[in-house]
C-alpha cells in the first residue's frame, strides 16, 4: 500500500527574472514569497491547509502543471500508468509524467506537513 495526494501547482515561468515573476504572482495570489533555491525556483506561501504554490525558472513555454505528492514514488507511477498515463523523465527524486490528454505533471516525494492527514490510500492495484 502506498499514499499520495495532490500537492499543488507550479507555475512554470520562461523568463530571466524569476524574483519579478514571483512578485507578481505573490501580489495576485495574495501569497507571501518564500523560499529559493538561488536561481530556479521560489516558493509562495499559502495558508495552512492550502497546496503549495511555486514559481519555476524553465527552458520550455510558460505553463502551470500540478505535482501529486507520494510516500512512494515509484509505486504511484505505476498506479498512473495503470490510468493511462505515461512516463516522460525522471528528475533527481521526482518523475515527469503526461495524463492521457497531453498535460504534464509530476510525481515528488512527500512533503506537505498535512500528508498524513490528507493522502488517499492505494493498494498495489491502484484501489
């Protein structure tokens, strides 16, 4: 049996000036800007019990996907490939992945404080 859950959405911005894009979806959220990892990313924050929200640096056109979040990962990509879904890369300790319609998302390890609380439980033939 493993555990996932949605666990939020990722604002993936083509630009030069991550800190600006931030800003600006901070002032539109309502959101305080959080963290950074120097360059790539930078966290928004939301309120307790809300998805996080980030804003990512990348190569490719501006667009927002959503991750779900999983004390297995590898077991909950399986499970997504059992729905149709496909596997496009795997990154450090998340996987890319693409929903039958064509939108990409990604599976990342557990992170959210209210996981425990939160996260649907599946047995190993995705139920």
């Amino acid at each position: 049996m493993h555990r996932s859950r949605f666990a939020g959405i990722i604002i993936d911005c083509h630009t030069d000036d991550l800190q600006a894009a931030a800003d600006f979806w901070s002032a539109a959220l309502g959101y305080e800007t959080g963290g950074s990892d120097g360059g790539k990313y930078i966290e928004l924050e939301p309120p307790d019990r809300d998805p996080y929200i980030e804003v990512q640096k990348v190569d490719h056109a501006s667009r927002v996907h959503i991750d779900i979040e999983s004390d297995d990962v590898e077991a909950e990509v399986r499970r997504l490939e059992s729905l149709g879904a496909k596997r496009m890369e795997s990154v450090r300790t998340w996987v890319v992945m693409e929903a039958p319609d064509g939108q990409r998302f990604c599976v990342v390890r557990r992170a959210h404080k209210y996981f425990d609380e939160t996260a649907n439980r599946w047995n190993e033939e995705g139920e």
